[in-house]
C-alpha cells in the first residue's frame, strides 16, 4: 500500500546542499567542498610540519594526497548531514 507525503513530512527531511553560481559558474556541492578543503588541508599540513610528524613519513607526498582526500571525505559527509 503506497503511503502519500504531506507537507509536513517534506519539512523534516534532510536538506539537500545548496549550489552557488559565481560569476556564471556553476559550483555543485562536490565543488565547494573541494574547494573549502584546500584552507583545512593546508592548516593541518602546516601544524604537522610544525609538530615534526612529517619526518616519519615515508612518501611525504602520497600522505598529503591521502590527508588532502581525508580532508575532502570529511566535508563532503558533514555538508550531507
């Protein structure tokens, strides 16, 4: 038996992420979650080559890809929820 949405049902489901048009571009959210990673990553970068965790690193740039990822993965579940 197929259940009908009211509008108060449609208020309490989760909100999709807004898109951004800058300057005619189109920014979807993987777009803006790539793009507002790149400040978290570089932060995050800085203060481990501050704390010296970077000497222990075998291959400095596949870890910086991986973090960066990492970084990215991150925003894109908390943009979702």
């Amino acid at each position: 038996m197929a259940s009908i949405c009211s509008p108060t049902d449609l208020k309490e489901s989760p909100s999709l992420p807004i898109d951004f048009e800058i300057g005619g571009v189109y920014l979807p959210p993987i777009a803006q979650a790539l793009l507002l990673a790149i400040p978290v990553f570089l932060l995050l970068d800085w203060g481990l080559r501050r704390l010296g965790v970077l000497r222990f690193i075998w291959h400095e740039a596949l870890f910086e890809g991986a973090l960066y990822a990492c970084v990215c993965a991150a925003l894109i579940l908390l943009m979702g929820a």
